[in-house]
C-alpha cells in the first residue's frame, strides 16, 4: 500500500519537469505515488507528465485552467489518498533514499511532520540550509524550535494527511510566501515533528540573470501577502504562549523571533530590492518595519544593524529621489558588447546593497539592446557619449566611482563587500576589483568541486 502522495504542480516546467520525475523514479522504495497538476501549461509539460504517467503506475496528472500554484497543490491533496504528503516544485529533485528515509523516520518516531536538509544549487547559494540543519538533526522538535520560521521549503518536509484533512489545511490564494504560513498552521496545532538527515531535497535556484520570479518580486501585492503571513505567525505564536503561560506582551523570547524574522525578510526580500519597488510599496514596507518596532527588544535592533551595517538603518529610504541623490558609488557603464547588456544588468540591480547609480552613455542607452526593464530606473543617468568619462565624473553624486568594461555577471555580493570594506574613495576601483575577481573564484572552485563530485 503506498505510504507517501509527492504532489507536483507545474506550469510550463518542460525545462525541467523531466529532472524532478526522474529522481522519483530512482528511489529505492515503490510504495508512493505521484501526483502531477499541470496547472495549464502552454508548452509541453503535459506531454512529459502524461509520459510518465503512461509508464508508471503509480503516476497520475490532474489537468486544470490555470489558477496559480497554490490552487494546484490545493488540487493534489484532494486527490492524494496516502499517509504523508511531500510538495515538491518542478525542478526538485530528491536523492535517491529519501522516500525510504521518510518511512524509516515514520516507523520510528510516528511523526506527524518529518523535516529534512535541502541543498541549494545556484549562482551564489552552494549550500545546505542552515535552519534546516538544525531541524534535521532533532528525533522531537519542539514547537517553539525557532528555526522553524526561517523557512518555507515544502520539499524537505513530509507531512501527515490527516492534518490536512482534520484542520482544514489547505494554501490560501496569496500571491507569495504562503509556504511557511501552512508550514507554521500545522506546527502550531501541536503536532509531532520529528527531524531525518537522510531525507534530502537538492533545490536549484535559477541564475540571476534569468530575472525575478513573480514571486520573487518585490511587488505591492507581494509585500501585502508577507505581510499577511507574518502577522498571521506572530498571532498564533502569541496565542500558543498565552495558552501555555496565561499571557503574552510580545516580549517574550519567540515572539521576538518572529518580529526579529519580519525585519530580516523584509530586508532581504524587499529593502534590498529596493529599485523594482514603486513608492505605494516602499511607503508600505515602511509601515511594516514601524508595526513591529514596538515589540523588538533595542539588543536585538542593534543585533539587526550590526549585521547589515551598510544599509544606514533604523533610517529607511522611501523616497527614491532621495536614495538616488545619496547613492554610495557611481558606476560608468561603458560596456560595448551588446549581448552583455541584459545579464550584467540584471547582477547589477540584484545586488544586495542598493544604493549606487549608474551613469549610461547616450548610445548605449537607445540601443535596442538596452533592457526596457531597467529604462526607467531612478538611480540611472544618461549622458552624451562626447567626454563621457570626463563629464561622468563631474557629474557623479558619489566620490566612489567605479568603471565597468567587464559585461561578466556581477557576484550579487560585491557592492556590498566593497562598501562594508570603508575603503577610501581613491582606492575603490582596486577593492571593487579584488572583490569580483575573489568570488568569482570562489564560484568558480565549488563548480568545480561539485562537477568531481
């Protein structure tokens, strides 16, 4: 009898769809199923899916209009019949034990949420994730464990249908982040959650200079649904302590964990994203830092400044006027092949400190190979191709001024280890040099690690 319902929901995944149905079928145990939701694909993930489904029995796809991929994880665990479910996206893979690793944790500790590690294979993370790491190496963890709130990765966790079915779980119609508040509805019910190392999800994160995914945008509508999620945390969390204590002010230890990871998400996710937000969301993400100011504890804010000394806070820029008129460094593009134009730019306005212009020649800049994307961003300058150079540095609002001739992808880690540096300004170009040259390096030597491996 299968013990385990995967649910898969993919919208034109053909990409990778392949990748993540093969490592189910590499697992060494059979008792599971599949479950694909092709949430209206245009490409052809439906005819990958049906493939497998045609050879596997234990394979199934659900086919509907497309309604995003909460709906379509909504519809597989209608569909799911087993004891545990496991979400994987479309380009998860599972190493190969990891479905026999679930049912081993099961039979022995009769969890009813069995948490795993998760290796992140991208551009900058080539690594484990850490909170995860924790939580895997815990027979019982406690429902307070504060690494649970760090992150909302679906795939290193199995979890118990009755759960679903009991407490009407199911993912809300957001636009992003609902992870970790299904993640957290079910640790708050009490549940038993016990950790396996052996369960291991290998989770690719797309190349930077591929874009933002919509739900990695720091969109208005995104921002309104982190925000939903947190308070939704912060208030179960208050409402577990009050049960368990009789009251709760918000200064209690975990409830400062949470307002403690409001702050960090809403800085890496949104504050250092800073140019793709309009001001209706800056003003917003404002409100949100100012919401749970009463409750930090000042040790724990100074903890928040100590660790992100470049970004100027408790001060929030949301004037963009403002932050373009104050920028740290002024970069000169000067780049002349053209097929760099898009993925250079792309490093560059990903990078996690924010606060630089960039000042474009006029050719450069009505080139069709110039991204409409980044046309109207206000921390750029066009000036005309006479005396470029010349002019540009008159005209720069910052003494730190770096030339870029390299069209390579930017590290999204360089501009702020140049600024944490407090280098003089006349040796910024030697620093910010050094700087892309090491973690490219650095890239360089785990890529080539891992292809040993």
């Amino acid at each position: 009898m299968n013990r385990l319902s995967v649910i898969i929901p993919v919208y034109n995944g053909e990409k990778y769809l392949e990748k993540t149905l093969e490592s189910m079928v590499t697992q060494t145990v059979e008792n599971f199923e599949v479950i694909i939701v092709d949430d209206g694909s245009t490409d052809g993930s439906a005819a990958i899916a049906q493939k497998y489904c045609d050879e596997y029995n234990d394979f199934f796809c659900l086919h509907q209009e497309h309604k995003g991929v909460y709906a379509a994880r909504n519809a597989g665990i209608e569909k799911a019949k087993c004891e545990y479910l496991l979400f994987l996206d479309c380009g998860d893979v599972l190493t190969d034990g990891s479905v026999e690793a679930i049912f081993k944790c099961s039979d022995e500790h009769d969890a009813d949420m069995i948490t795993g590690r998760c290796w992140k294979n991208g551009d900058i993370e080539y690594e484990y994730e850490k909170s995860l790491d924790i939580l895997a190496t815990q027979p019982e963890v406690e429902m307070l464990e504060s690494s649970l709130l760090q992150n909302g990765i679906l795939g290193a966790k199995a979890i118990r249908k009755k759960l679903f079915d009991l407490y009407h779980l199911r993912f809300l119609d957001l636009t992003a982040h609902g992870e970790l508040l299904l993640i957290m509805q079910a640790v708050f019910h009490h549940i038993k959650i016990s950790g396996c190392p052996e369960l291991i999800l290998e989770k690719t994160v797309n190349p930077i200079t591929d874009g933002y995914s919509q739900f990695e945008m720091p969109t208005k509508e995104n921002l309104q649904s982190a925000a939903y999620v947190i308070g939704e945390i912060f208030d179960m969390g208050r409402e577990i302590i009050e049960q368990e204590t009789g009251a709760c002010d918000g200064d209690e230890a975990y409830c400062q964990e949470i307002v403690y990871m409001a702050y960090r998400f809403y800085l890496e996710n949104f504050y250092r994203r800073y140019w793709y937000m309009d001001e209706e969301t800056l003003s917003l993400m404002k409100d949100e830092f100012e919401k749970y100011a009463k409750f930090v504890r000042p040790e724990r804010f100074r903890k928040l400044q100590e660790n992100n000394p470049e970004l100027r806070l408790p001060y929030i820029y949301i004037d963009k006027k403002e932050a373009a008129d104050e920028p740290e460094f002024t970069l000169f593009f000067d780049l002349t092949n053209e097929e760099e134009f898009l993925p250079f730019l792309r490093s560059l306005y990903a990078q996690t400190y924010p606060f630089f212009e960039l000042i474009v020649p006029q050719s450069r800049f009505e080139s069709e190979a110039f991204p409409e994307e980044f046309r109207k961003m206000e921390n750029l300058r066009i000036l005309p191709d006479r005396n470029f150079h010349t002019e540009a540095r008159r005209q720069a609002k910052s003494n730190k001024c770096l030339e870029i001739r390299s069209g390579k992808p930017l590290d999204i880690r360089v501009l702020r280890e140049t600024a944490v540096s407090k280098t003089p300004a006349f040796l910024t170009q030697y620093v910010f040099s050094q700087k892309r040259s090491t973690l490219s390096a650095r890239k360089t030597l785990k890529d080539k690690g891992l292809n040993l491996n």
